[in-house]
C-alpha cells in the first residue's frame, strides 16, 4: 500500500525515529501503526518505548471530593484562551460538582446545573463564548480516604492534568503525595493484575524479538525476558513504581509504610488520545514518501 506524508510524520511524533526508518518500518508493516512502532522498538530505532496520548483539544479537568468519593471531568473547547475565561471556569467547575451525583457522561449532561441541564448550559455558553465546547469525560473513585491533585491549575480545582486517589487507611498527606507521583509517573494500571493481558503478551513479544536481534541463544532469551518483563511491569504499574517523595521505596512500599493501601486512581488529562487533522505537512516529509 501507498504510504503517505501523515503517516511518517505521526510516527515519527510518536517514536522520535528518523524520517527514513520511519517509513521503513510503515512499508515493512503495510502502513498499521502500532506494528511499525513495535518494528522501530525491535530495531532499536524508536527513542519512545511507548506511544502517548497527544494533548490536541482544549479545555479543562477538574475534580471534586465529597467525603469517600472523588470525581474528574474533562471539559473540551477549541482553544486554550477559553479555558482561561472565567465564565468557561465557572461552569466547569459546577459541572465538577454535579458529576458527584451521577454515573456517566450521559447523566451527567442530563443533570440539573443551576435550573438547566448541563447540556443546555454548556449550549448557551457556546453561543456566548463563540466556541464549540462538549464533555468529553468523567471518571470517579471510592475510598475510605480520597484525595486529588492538578497539575497545571488554572483556577482551584481545575488545570491540564488532574488526579484522584483513593485509600483505605492511610490519610490525606499521603494521599495527596501519590496523586503527585501519578501526575508525573502516568502509571498505565494500579497493579500487574489490572494491566490489559493484550498490552503485557505483546510487549513480551517485542522484548522477544529485540533479543532475538542479538544473536543469543534460546535459552539465554528466555532469561533475559523474565528480566525485562519485570522492568517493564515495574515501570507501567502504580504499585511497582518507584515512588518519587523516596526513590528507595516503590509505590506499593511506601503505601504499607503509611498504613495505607491504594484501592483505586484517576488520572485525567486534558485532550489525551485525541489528535489534531494536519492541515500541512513539511516538504522533506513528502519528499521521503515520495522516495
């Protein structure tokens, strides 16, 4: 298949990988993109070891914490310079409060935000403010302690990246502690046991197929993936962080130390996964694709 210039240029904003190797490896795996990342990782050409969310929408996460329960939102519009207004503020943090009541994002549109439903709210700042604006999200978390954090605020409550925890035991200094180390950590999963089954065998095979480049025996491989197994697990799971407030201790440590254990978190950033259209893309990029 054809492989185009918005192809090469995506993989290359994912992996950092060279222009040309970039398009090697959509050639080599008829242009699917997750294959082509796994292709660079196996010849040690992507500098990226996996693909992130790229931050492309606007708009605003907030939180709010009523006693045992926490709830995050993300509230989009088309530019940055309305998350900035205070109008903008306003209502998304009153749709912060309303989500403490509801389940999902459908009721939450429904639910009743000063005489209105969110939903037409949010329709009338759109005619005011000028911008399309939507709630994209909303995710919450139960404890017997819980805690939230942002990063970036805005305003109280509110910023680019906000984060929730929840404990049994424990209390809200530490609490609070973990949801920093989230917000700079971005673990994939609480525990191994919660990490996607498909995420765990596929990047075994990578780390099967990297080593299988160096030319070592079977046996040999076969011992150097248990290591990196626990690498990876260790690096993409709360739990087995390294807690960055004591470097000595992972996560999981640290928690015990506190009299607490970590039954759930959230960590919500805004314009995560959703990606801009590029609209123009740079001439050695095409030439590249050209050939």
């Amino acid at each position: 298949m054809a492989i185009t210039a918005a192809q090469v240029k995506e993989l290359r904003e994912i992996t950092a990988a060279g222009m040309m190797d970039a398009k090697k490896a959509l050639v080599a795996t008829d242009g699917d993109m997750e294959a082509a990342i796994d292709w660079l990782r196996t010849k040690g050409l992507a500098k990226a070891a996996k693909k992130s969310g790229r931050t492309a929408a606007e708009g605003l996460v907030a939180v709010a914490v009523d006693g045992g329960k926490g709830v995050a939102v993300e509230v989009n519009s088309e530019t940055d310079f309305v998350s900035k207004n205070a109008e903008f503020q306003e209502m998304v943090g009153g749709i912060a409060a309303a989500a403490l009541n509801v389940s999902d994002v459908d009721a939450l549109n429904a639910a009743d935000l000063g005489g209105k439903t969110v939903a037409d709210t949010i329709t009338d700042k759109i005619a005011t403010i000028g911008e399309n604006m939507s709630v994209r999200r909303m995710a919450s978390v139960e404890g017997d302690v819980v805690t939230s954090y942002i990063h970036n605020a805005a305003n109280p409550g509110m910023g680019q990246i906000g984060v929730l925890v929840a404990l049994k035991g424990g209390d809200e200094a530490f609490g609070k502690q973990v949801a920093m180390h989230i917000a700079a950590a971005n673990p994939q999963s609480l525990s191994e046991a919660d990490l996607d089954a498909a995420v765990v065998e596929k990047e075994r095979q990578v780390q099967i197929d990297i080593a299988r480049e160096s030319g070592k025996p079977e046996q040999v491989i076969e011992k150097m993936i248990v290591g990196r197994m626990k690498k990876f697990l260790a690096e993409v799971t709360l739990l087995g962080q390294q807690f960055v407030m004591n470097t000595d201790l992972t996560v999981e440590q640290a928690a015990k130390e506190a009299g607490a254990e970590i039954v759930g978190y959230v960590r919500m950033q805004v314009g995560e996964g959703i990606e801009k259209k590029e609209e123009d893309f740079a001439a050695e990029v095409a030439k590249a694709v050209q050939g």
